[in-house]
C-alpha cells in the first residue's frame, strides 16, 4: 500500500474553463479571479478575499498594508518561532524585522503567555500561525493586541476549514493569509488569498499586489472586457491612473488559469473538507494509544482543527529517533515530511538576527522530533488502519 503526501485534483470543469480561458486570450488576472475572491471571501464569512501569487505573498502583502497605517521600515512583527519557513520570509519580504516567540509544545502554536515580553514600541504586529490547521489561542492574542494597539494578521495558510470559537479562521481578526499551494485543502496548485471585513485593507491589498498602484478596482473594466476605463485619466490632473505609483508594491497576481484551478475545487470543498477531517479525526483517536512513545495535537471543543496533516513529535526517552521511524515509514510506502523548524536558530538564514540555539526550546524539539503526514481525500480508514497497524509493527519490532 502507499500513502502519498498529498494530492491534486484539476477537475472537469477547471479543464473545461482553462480551454475557454486559454481560446479567449484573456489569461491573466481577470474575471475569474474575480469569482474566485467572492466566493473563497463567502466561504471565509468575510467581505473582502483579494488573491495573489502564493501563500508567502499573501503573509507579505497583508504585512506590508500596515505602511498606510503608521508602519515604519523595520518595525517589528511578532510570530512564532516554529513555523514553515514563509512566515519569517515574508516578514522580512514585506521589510520588517521578525521577532520570535516559543510555541506551545503540545499545540506547537505560539504561547501567548511569552508574547507581552516580545513587545517593544517598534513592534506593529502579531502574526500567529494556525499551525497543522490547529487555531491559535486568538482570544488570549487579540487581547494583548488590544491593550498594545497591535494589528492581528492570521498566518491561516494550512488552516482551511479550521474553526475558533464558532468562527471561520481568516476572519478573527484584521486579516487573514491562506496559501493556495497544491499541498492545501482549497488549492490554485500555486496561489495564495487574503481575507477581511475592512474594504480599505482590500483596496490597498489590490494597490500592492499590482506594484502600488493608484488603480485598485475590486473589478477592473479593462482586464475583464477591455472596456474604456472611466477612471483612468480622472486622478491627480491628466496622468493614467495605471502609472501612478502610492506605494512600495509587489509583483504578485493571480492569473485567470489558477483561478479556474480554485473554481473547479471549490465546488468540492465540503466534500474534501469532510473526508479529511473524518481522516485526522480518526487518526487522532487511534494514536492515543502511542501516547508514551509519540504525541499528536487534541481537538479542543470550541475548535475544529482545519485538517491539513497528521502531526506527530517523537517523545523525549521514546528509545528512537524521528530519523529512524521515518525511514521505517518510508519502506512500508507511508511519505512523511518533517515538521518544521525554528526558524531562528534552526535555519540559517535568520543568523543575522543574533538568536542561540536554546533560545526556543520547544520549537527546537519539535524541529528535531516531528514529522507529518497526509490525511487528504484519496485516503480513506483502509490507509489510516494500515498507518497505524505499521506503527504498531515499528514498537513492537524495533523497541
Ligand atoms: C504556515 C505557512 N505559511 C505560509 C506558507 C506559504 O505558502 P506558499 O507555499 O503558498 O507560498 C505556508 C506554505 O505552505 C505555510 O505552511
């Protein structure tokens, strides 16, 4: 048997849009993209969902919004220090300094208890992360936001379907940042989205994605009918509005191929959605009884965990490594991915910041402990028994 990593489906009707779009010559950002925001914004419960080209690019844009807002250059943004690599990158993409904080060893989430003594008067935001689609203690955040006057960005890029006190993720707070790679539950294959109830945000977040432009229609007559623009030579005397620069911008737009890829999906989604959640919830519940060697994330009971992957850290004095486990994995056809690092000291990358090994110890452990693996609709209870009947077979026979 085999359990693969993840899956992708382009489905009939995305084949069939991408036709049209491709005999139409109309391919990049434009009225399907256009669908594809109102409806990802509808399934959020929001009223604004702008796309872009990545996950990444929608952690930096959202960032980078906070300039019209009294933002400086290397102002700090506060955010977990385990993590997929992008959330530091993208801090520093959008050109502010990342300011880390331990994560929680059991939700491997950030502790908000660590965050007050994070903050400093450079500091503008916090950006949680919904890691492995578990919230983050947002009510805990959004309080010390308040009290400090922080701007709250979710990090939902692997959160999809993941609810937090009756509420979708992505609308808990300013804004929130899902990725659209092939690896997520709603997917583009490369993409990304933003989501928030504040229309101004939006504006700006159409402005960046397209250079900081001063033309940031929710709509835009040209790219969707290549009708006369009435806007266009109305602002700041005679000039084109589409050569008017506000703002440091990005080069990062959605194309009308990948939005065909999102429409095809979404028809889906609550279909998808339930198949992996039914197979992280079942997971869950079978690896209680691993307990003493490895630990896996629980589901509180105001939550839903959004099902991107079936998390696991090795335990301290297990009597193995995270090394040898995923190799046994590997030769019975399971695929594994590490689950991730610290970034500040466990990627090389942000040295510069000056952080030590030991400065996280849970995030570290986990960097060197966890694994994850897929709970996507192709598989089913057959491939979470075997799962679990292999990780029987490497206790019994290895320890
Ligand atoms: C937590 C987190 N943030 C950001 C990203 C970036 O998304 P992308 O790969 O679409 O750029 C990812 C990628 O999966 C992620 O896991």
């Amino acid at each position: 048997m085999r359990i693969d990593f993840g899956t992708v489906e382009i489905t009939e009707y995305s084949k069939k849009l991408i036709a049209q779009i491709l005999d139409s010559g109309r391919v990049s950002s434009g009225k399907y993209v256009r669908e594809f925001e109102k409806k990802f914004a509808e399934l959020v419960g929001v009223k604004e969902a702008v796309a872009v080209s990545t996950g990444t690019d929608a952690d930096a844009l959202a960032l980078a919004v906070l300039y019209d807002f009294g933002a400086n250059r290397e102002d700090e943004i506060i955010i977990p220090a385990l993590s997929f690599v992008a959330t530091g990158n993208a801090v520093l993409q959008a050109g502010f300094k990342p300011v880390f904080v331990d994560v929680k060893r059991e939700t491997f989430n950030i502790d908000p208890q660590l965050i007050e003594k994070a903050i400093t008067p450079r500091t503008r935001a916090i950006m949680p992360v919904h890691l492995m689609g578990k919230p983050a203690q947002m009510q805990e955040i959004s309080s010390l936001a308040k009290k400090h006057k922080l701007y709250v960005i979710e990090d939902a890029a692997e959160a999809h379907g993941a609810v937090y006190h009756g509420n979708n993720v992505g609308c808990l707070c300013d804004m929130g940042a899902f990725s659209l790679y092939v690896a997520h539950i709603i997917t583009t294959v490369e993409g990304g989205i933003i989501t928030t109830n504040n229309p101004e945000f939006a504006e700006i977040l159409r402005s960046l994605r397209s250079h900081g432009r001063a033309c940031k229609c929710e709509s835009c007559v040209i790219n969707t009918s290549s009708a006369h623009c009435p806007k266009r030579f109305k602002s700041n005397g005679s000039a084109d509005i589409r050569f008017i620069f506000e703002r440091i911008g990005f080069s990062a737009k959605m194309n009308e191929l990948e939005a065909a890829v999102g429409l095809g999906n979404l028809q889906f989604y609550r279909d998808i959605l339930d198949k992996r959640r039914d197979n992280l919830y079942y997971l869950m519940d079978k690896f209680r009884k691993f307990s003493s060697y490895m630990q896996t994330i629980e589901k509180e009971n105001d939550e839903e965990i959004g099902p991107h992957a079936f998390p696991i850290v090795i335990n301290e004095g297990a009597g193995f490594s995270r090394n040898s486990f995923v190799e046994f994995l590997a030769s019975k056809g399971i695929d594994s991915r590490n689950l991730f690092t610290s970034m500040p000291t466990q990627c090389r990358g942000f040295a510069f910041l000056g952080y030590k090994p030991g400065d996280f110890p849970n995030a570290e452990y986990i960097g060197n402990n966890g694994l994850h693996i897929g709970v996507h609709q192709n598989l089913g209870k057959t491939e979470c028994d075997y799962f679990i009947d292999m990780v029987n077979e490497f206790l019994e026979k290895y320890l």
